[in-house]
C-alpha cells in the first residue's frame, strides 16, 4: 500500500488521552494529535482544500503562484500542496515568528519576506498589507487569506469534525482550541453541534486579543489590543473564519502559563507539541476543572510540532529571559518539601517485610518508590519499575524478603541543593534522594517533585 503523494497523508490524525496533567479532573480529555500531518500542523488540511478550490474555480492555473500571510504552518502546508501540483510560493510573516518556521519554509522552496509585528493590520508594512500588494503585482497569482476564506472552515467541517466524532463514538461532549483565523475551531464545531447539539465549545484566547471580550459584549475593543508572543492564536481583526455563535465561551491564557503548560505536555506526556497547544490544554482544563463530569469526553486540538519553538519555550535560558520560570533560580530542596500540601511522615519499608507487603505499600499510597530500613537506617530502595521487570523474570518473588530484592539506598542530599543540582542527581539508575530537615525528619525527594517544582 502507498500514497500517490504526500498530500494524500493529510488528516486522521489520532487522538490521544492526557493522562497526568488532568489528575482531579472528572471526565476523558483527549488530544488531537495535529502534528501527525505531514507538514507538522493542522493547516495541511486547509492548505489542500483552499488550493483545490481555487483549481476548480479557475483562480488558480497551471505555474501560478501562492502569496499568503501565515505564521508559518499554512505556509507550510501550502508549500507542500503546492509541490505537489507544481506551483510557487511566496509567503510574508510577522518577525515575532520563530526562526525555525522561517527556515522550514525556505527548505520548502518557498520565498518569505518577515514584516513587522507591531504594526496595525492596515499599516502598509503589515503583513497582510505586503501579501496584498505581491498578489496585485504578480499576474496568475491565487491569495488564499486563511482568515476570510470560508474554505478554512469548510476543510475542518469536512474532515476534523468527522474524525472526531467518529474516533469518540459519539461521546465527545466538549470541543476545545485556540483561535486564530477561527477554521479549526467553528469548522469542527459545526459539524459537531450538527451531529449533537448539547456539544460544548470552548476558544481559546490569548491576552493580547479582541475574541472573548467581542463575543461577551459585542463590542470590538481596540484596548484589548497589545503585543503578545504566543504564535497562532488570538488576534487585532475579526476574521470571517470566526462565527461568534460556533464558540460557547472563550478563555483567555497568558503567554507564560501556555509556555510551562507546553513543556509539561513534552515531559508528563509525551506530547511534544507547539506553544498554542500548551495554551489550548492550560485554558480547557481551567474550564473543565470546574464544568467536566464524569461521564464527559473534552477534545482538545492541539495543533502543531514542538520543532518550531525550540529557540523559544523549549530553551531554558529563553524561558528564564522571559521570566517564564523565576522559581527555577531559587527553588531548592527545603522549597519543596516546605510547599508540599500533606506533612506526614515518610513512608518506608522494612528489610524484612515481605515484596508483596512492599507492593500493597506504592498501590495504596500511588508512590514508585520506597526508601528501605532497618531500624531507622536507610539501607536500601525500591522502585515499582524493577520489582515490576524482576517479577516478570520470577513471580515467586513476590514472597521473599524486601533484603533481597532491594537496591542500594537513595542519596542523601543538602536541603539547598537547586533544583539544577538535584535533576543532575535524578536518572534512571537514581530515582530519588533524600534530605535530612533541622529536626531530624528525612525527606524524600523524587522526579514528580521536580518536575511539579519546575512547572509551578
Ligand atoms: C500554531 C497555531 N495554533 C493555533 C492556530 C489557530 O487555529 P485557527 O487559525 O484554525 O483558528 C494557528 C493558526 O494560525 C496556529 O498556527
């Protein structure tokens, strides 16, 4: 079985359940996976259904040429389809764009020309100003402009809202994504709200923007308006692709609770994903804390790549730079065990006791690991992982003696010891260490405490 070509690969992309970061959330949140299409990102789908329109209507003929103003995933997938059927592309981008979407595009042969970010959207220097003006000047062009043209929506009302549906059996009960051109969103709520009208959608907004305050009082506030960083979502127009009665409610997330929401996604999940998908989870989970049952399936979009912030909310000094993780220059080990919200005592288990017994310990506490003692003498460990492999090898095991299964006790560390210097002293042949407090109680500290330390 193959393609005909790579455009052939868009769409059903799969869904995803989020596991950790919705501890204590009633109901099913799953992802939609958008990075499984070939260009990286969810605009693959509107790319091939904007062009295909403009073949059928004529706008588009043979050796034209493609002028968009993107923020680079419609540029690249517009680059893709157009390699495909022989066109050109010319693309220009506001410099608030990463440097990886920039040169991906130019890998894809397309030529880009970067354009000031804070500029109105009629300045002559805008983006959208420059894209109009190539167009007029370049004979047998075709404009798709993502944010008016209706076969944005049209591609995520023919293919993402089906997918969806189908993939959850029907059960979706809440629609979540960020909102930029408004596509995604109002083209896969459509269809949902078609198939059951109880469906719930909620947008995404970034601060910065004109969406939530427009849909709440109507009124289009040019106040609202201000420079952010987050890239794809919010917006200073109000594009045709946004039909105000297709979004329930719009939340708003800040740049930096999406960037920390999105390196959380990479390390609790799995989900190495862009900056807009870290706002999309961090604004649906704030609204599903409060409003998913039980018996709720939420869908979120997540729309593109983690490649293209590498330099940005994937880089530690940026992140720092921008103030994204303050607490990471002085969280120590005393800050953890100070902020953590039960004060009981450390769980241990005896040499003696039984693996079994040991087992029934991490079960019914959801602990992976467990200093071992005698007598008040840390003299080993345990970790769910190892027992679990040495089980698979000897299920005989499980009545033997913790002594002699253990492994060699955890470190015991400084209480100030940054959490730079404890991560370096976590891995996988280490998973915890131990602190020793002014009153003589030990402390574990293990990878999840990181972790929590570092996202806070
Ligand atoms: C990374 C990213 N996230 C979210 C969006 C918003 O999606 P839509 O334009 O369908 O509203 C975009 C669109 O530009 C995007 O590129």
């Amino acid at each position: 079985m193959y393609y005909n070509s790579i455009i052939d690969t868009i769409g059903n992309t799969p869904l995803v359940r989020l596991n950790k970061i919705t501890e204590g959330i009633k109901g099913t949140v799953l992802a939609k996976m958008e990075y499984f299409n070939p260009g990286n990102s969810m605009k693959d789908r509107i790319a091939l259904s904007m062009i295909e329109d403009a073949e059928a209507s004529g706008i588009l003929k043979p050796g034209g040429t493609i002028i968009e103003g993107t923020s680079g995933n419609t540029g690249m997938g517009l680059a893709l389809v157009a390699i495909a059927k022989g066109y050109k592309c010319v693309f220009t981008l506001a410099d608030k764009q990463s440097q990886e979407k920039i040169d991906i595009l130019r890998a894809v042969g397309a030529e880009v020309i970067v354009c000031p970010t804070n500029v109105s959207p009629d300045d002559p220097r805008s983006y959208y100003s420059i894209a109009k003006k190539i167009k007029q000047e370049t004979p047998n062009s075709f404009y798709p402009n993502q944010y008016d043209n209706i076969n944005n929506t049209k591609a995520h009302y023919e293919t993402t809202g089906p997918e969806i549906w189908e993939q959850t059996e029907g059960k979706i009960t809440h629609l979540a994504a960020g909102v930029g051109t408004g596509g995604s969103m109002c083209g896969t709520a459509k269809y949902l709200k078609e198939q059951n009208p109880a469906v719930i959608s909620v947008g995404i907004d970034t601060y910065g923007s004109v969406f939530k305050k427009y849909k709440e009082t109507g009124q289009f506030d040019e106040k609202e308006v201000y420079p952010y960083l987050t890239e794809g979502i919010g917006e200073d127009i109000l594009p045709k692709n946004v039909d105000f009665d297709l979004i329930d409610t719009f939340i708003k997330v800040t740049d930096k609770d999406g960037a920390i929401m999105t390196r959380r996604l990479a390390r609790e999940e799995g989900l190495f994903v862009g900056w807009s998908c870290g706002s999309a989870v961090f604004g649906s989970l704030e609204y599903a804390r409060k409003n998913l049952a039980e018996d709720d399936t939420m869908v979120i979009i997540l729309p593109d790549h983690g490649t293209r912030y590498l330099g940005k909310i994937y880089n530690d000094n940026w992140m720092k730079d921008h103030g994204y993780v303050e607490s990471m220059d002085f969280a120590n080990a005393r800050d953890i065990v100070q902020n953590r919200s039960t004060n009981s005592s450390l769980l241990t288990v005896e040499a003696h006791q039984s693996v079994d017994e040991a087992i029934r310990m991490l079960h019914s506490r959801s602990i992976s690991q467990l200093p071992v003692t005698i007598n008040d003498e840390f003299v080993g460990s345990l970790t769910d992982s190892k027992i679990l492999r040495q089980l698979i090898e000897n299920p005989e095991l499980k009545d033997k003696s913790v002594s002699q299964v253990m492994d060699p006790p955890f470190q015991f560390v400084a209480m100030d010891n940054t959490l730079d210097v404890l991560s370096s002293l976590i891995n996988k042949d280490n998973k915890a260490l131990l602190v020793r407090d002014e009153q003589d109680q030990v402390h574990i500290i293990t990878q999840h405490d990181l972790l929590m330390a570092m996202t806070k």
